[in-house]
C-alpha cells in the first residue's frame, strides 16, 4: 500500500486518496521532529478541532498517522 496519493491518482486501489487537507495534516506530522501534541497540531494548522480530529482519526484507521500512548502523534511516513 501506497502512504498516500493525491485526489484521483489512486488508480488501482492500493493507496489510501487523502484531501488537500488530510495530506497536509498529515505532512505537518510527518514533518514534526517528535510526536506532535494534538493541542500543536491544532495551532500548527489552524483548524477547527472538530475538523481537524476527525481528518486524524481517519489517518489513524487507514495507518498513516499512530497515536502515541501519551496521546501525541507520529507519522508513518515513507516518501
């Protein structure tokens, strides 16, 4: 499976197709120098909570993005 790949670029279902905005989510956390707080990633984006926890939680279920047990993120980032 591919990490990630831009809308409609998914061509034979091996990749996970992200939103602009999922994709960048997921870069600033890929970017982080160390697992990112939730409350960071929120200043970093500056997106609605709301908005924002549900494009993570959906990175999360389709393995992009792990959640820590301390409640920080980490990428999974391999391009």
């Amino acid at each position: 499976m591919e990490i990630a790949c831009g809308p409609g670029q998914c061509v034979n279902g091996d990749c996970v197709e992200l939103t602009d905005r999922e994709s960048s989510i997921c870069r600033a956390i890929c970017d982080a120098a160390h697992p990112i707080s939730f409350g960071e990633l929120k200043a970093s984006t500056n997106l609605h909570q709301e908005i924002l926890s549900r494009a993570v939680r959906r990175l999360v279920i389709h393995g992009l993005v792990r959640k820590e047990t301390d409640g920080r993120y980490k990428g999974e980032c391999s391009q």
